[in-house]
C-alpha cells in the first residue's frame, strides 16, 4: 500500500499523521528536532522543571482542535477558564464595535475614544490572536468571533508537552505509524513532475511511484523547499515568562491584563505565566530585563508581592511564534505532487492550533482522495445486534 511521508511533526503534521493512521494508511512521519510539537511544545529547566514555551489557549469553539484531543485520547486534558464577562462600557461603544465588524479593514479603525478597543478588544486580540491590533482583519476577527463569544476558554492542565504531544505519538505508534526524529528534510529530488526522493543530512529515501508527501513545516521553510510558493509572511516573535509562584491565591485563573506590559498571565499553583505574544519591542532586551520589567508590572497588579525580590524564573523565546495576518490570498495545500499543511496557508487567519490542525486534517484528506482506488481505505462498520 501507498506511504503518506510527512515532515514536521508540529500540531499540523500529527493531525495528519494521526487522522491517516487511524484511516489504516502508513504513515511515515519526519521531525528535523529530537523531539514533537514544533511551536507547541515544553522544554526542562532546572530552576522551574517543566514549562511551556506558549500559554496555548484554545475554545470549546475550536472544532478541528477538538476533533485532534478526542482522536488522541486528550479530550479531558484540559483545564478550562470562564471567560470573562462583557465589560460595562457605553451602549453607542457596543454600537460602534458592531458596525466595525460588519464592514472591512482592520480592527483598529475602531476610535480610540470607544472604551471597548484598548479596554477589550486589545488584549484578546493580542493574547489569542497574538495579533497587534493594527495587523487584524475586521474579517479574520469576524471569523473567529465564536472563539471569543464562548463562555470558556480552555489549556493543558498539566503541560503542552505531555497533554497535547505525547499522546498523538501514542496514538500514532499504536496504530502502527512510525516517526523520525532529527530527520530534517533538506531537499526533494523529482524526476519531471514526481518527487522521487526524499534527501535528509545522513541518508536518501526513496520514493514509490503512489506514495504521498505532505509538507506540515512553517511558510520559511516550505517555501526553501519548494521555491514556486509564495514569498512567506512575516514572522513576529514572542515571549513568554514563567516565575515560581508566590500568589496568595491558588485557584487557577487566566488573566487578559489592560494597559501592562503583558498580554497574558496564567496563574497556577506552582507558577505565575506571564506572556508577551506581539514581542517585537520587547525581543532586543536581556531575560533579566525582561523577567525584572514583568514582575513589577505583577507587583502593581498585586500589591502584598510588592516588598519581594524577582522570584527564580525562566524567560522562554519563541522568534518565529507566528505570522503577521495580512489580506492575502490564501495558498493551495495542493502543490502539483506536494500537498501542504500548518498554520499559515491562510494569511488572513492568525496562528493557532486550530487553525494549524484544521489544515492538518485537511491535508489528511486529500491525502486519501489521492490515494490509489484499489489502497483507499474504507471505513469499517460493525453492528452487534441485541438479540434480547
Ligand atoms: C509562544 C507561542 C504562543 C502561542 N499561543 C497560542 C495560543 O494561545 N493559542 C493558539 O491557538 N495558538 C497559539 N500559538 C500558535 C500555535 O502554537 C501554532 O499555530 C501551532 O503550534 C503551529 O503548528 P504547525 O504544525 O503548523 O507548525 P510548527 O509547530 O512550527 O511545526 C512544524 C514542525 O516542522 C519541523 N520542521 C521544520 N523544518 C523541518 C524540516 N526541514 N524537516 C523536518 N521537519 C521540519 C519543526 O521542527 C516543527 O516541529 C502560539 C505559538 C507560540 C510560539
């Protein structure tokens, strides 16, 4: 039968992976790092254990990125917070806000005076969307509105790492998938219009005349792949800071601070999570700058933390977090023999794992239409009859 190769192993290639491999399809799955999640990920640190490089929030309104933790078996591996409530601001600003949407352009034609833009809108739009708000769509903010209307948002309760990343390799191993650390793709070599090999550092695979490629790696790198797609979006970087706890209150609780110098705060038990998504500013300082200017802005927010030195803490730098919405048409994930997937194929949308997954699963897709009549999978059904 048919192989789907996939490289990169991020949320967009293990949604793949993981929907084929469920469908009977072999699947071969290549990761350039030791390790899988790509952007969504956890790493060691001495002084705080395991943290996450993001706050990854996601909605009860992500249907893709529900449809990937119930296929993994991580639907209840979430922690899920209220969102808060719409904020008292007068009617004719709730009027303005509701007729921006309706129209085009972006966001931020919204007036300064209207309270609902730096008191609300901002802060979402920056710590979900990792957006400033300058660069987002009327439209994109439009269709995520669900996302926002939800009454709960929802992240890992534990890690990213272990809740979101573990168990699709699980998954993907127990249904007879195989992945490929530090196997990082460097080159494909094709004969006319058919890819025929794929070139790694140490070794060449050869391809078979009906096996399948999906490129699930970020715009930079698919396009360095395969030159004929269209120049990549820019990339804005971000930050995100994990302090040891020393919050009074231990309840879990998510945070959309208004005029600080952080989008988000996570507070947990054993950690306060601070994050700058839209880190352009903040990106050329030091870590000790950086950690010392966002736990003042944590003593402001509460004072009793006020009298007590910076806490032993970890600043975690993601220079490529995600891309700068623009309108832009969105790319094809059908490239002539390359089918490609992850969160940037639609320009106009922010990065998200929902969005990354929901191409995953759409290049799973049309993996499978693709696949030969005779090695297509078919979906099994079987009926036990109560005979009572
Ligand atoms: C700090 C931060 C905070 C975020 N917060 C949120 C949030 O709150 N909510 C939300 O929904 N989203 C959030 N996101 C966005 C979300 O994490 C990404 O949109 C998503 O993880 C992208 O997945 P992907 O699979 O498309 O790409 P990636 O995660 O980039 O995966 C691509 C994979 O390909 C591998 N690769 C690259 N080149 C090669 C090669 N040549 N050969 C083989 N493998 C290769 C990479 O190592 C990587 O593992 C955040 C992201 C960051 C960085």
């Amino acid at each position: 039968m048919a192989t789907v190769h996939i490289i990169g192993a991020g949320v967009s290639g293990l949604a793949a992976a993981t929907l084929l491999a469920e469908r009977h399809v072999p699947v071969k799955l290549y990761e350039a790092s030791t390790h899988a999640g790509g952007r969504c990920r956890s790493s060691q640190h001495r002084s705080l254990g395991t943290v996450d490089h993001g706050l990854y929030v996601t909605s009860p309104a992500d249907t893709q990125w529900q449809r990937y933790l119930t296929r993994i078996g991580a639907s209840d591996a979430t922690v899920t917070f209220a969102a808060p409530p719409l904020p008292r601001a007068p009617l004719a600003d709730y009027a303005q806000a509701l007729l921006m949407l309706g129209g085009h352009g972006q966001v931020s034609q919204l007036p300064a005076e209207n309270w609902l833009r730096e008191g609300w809108l901002a802060p979402w739009v920056r710590g979900i969307f990792g957006q400033a708000m300058e660069h987002m769509p009327v439209g994109a903010l439009r269709h995520q509105w669900r996302r926002l209307c939800r009454r709960h948002l929802a992240m890992a309760a534990r890690q990213a790492s272990e809740d979101y990343i573990s168990p699709a390799l699980s998954t993907l191993e127990a249904w007879g998938g195989s992945v490929y650390f530090g196997h990082a793709l460097s080159k494909l070599e094709w004969d006319g219009a058919r890819p025929t090999h794929l070139h790694f550092a140490r070794k060449k695979i050869p391809l078979a005349p009906d096996d399948i490629i999906i490129l699930a790696v970020p715009g930079p790198i698919a396009h360095g792949l395969l030159p004929s797609l269209p120049v990549p979006l820019p990339m804005q970087p971000a930050i995100t800071v994990h302090f040891h706890s020393l919050h009074r209150e231990t309840v879990p609780s998510l945070v959309f601070p208004v005029d600080a110098p952080m989008d988000m705060i996570r507070y947990s038990a054993e950690r306060m999570s601070v994050s700058i998504r839209v880190a352009t500013r903040a990106w050329p300082r030091s870590d000790g700058a950086i950690a010392a200017q966002l736990w003042r802005a944590l003593q402001q927010l509460h004072p009793y933390l006020a009298q007590l030195p910076t806490p032993p803490h970890v600043v975690i730098r993601e220079k490529q977090a995600g891309h700068t919405v623009a309108p832009l048409t969105p790319v094809d994930a059908q490239q002539g023999a390359i089918i490609l997937a992850g969160d940037w194929l639609d320009p106009l949308q922010p990065a998200t794992l929902e969005i990354a997954t929901a191409h995953g699963h759409r290049a799973a897709e049309l993996a499978m239409a693709q696949l030969p009549q005779k090695h297509r999978p078919t979906q099994q059904h079987f009926y036990l009859n109560s005979r009572n």
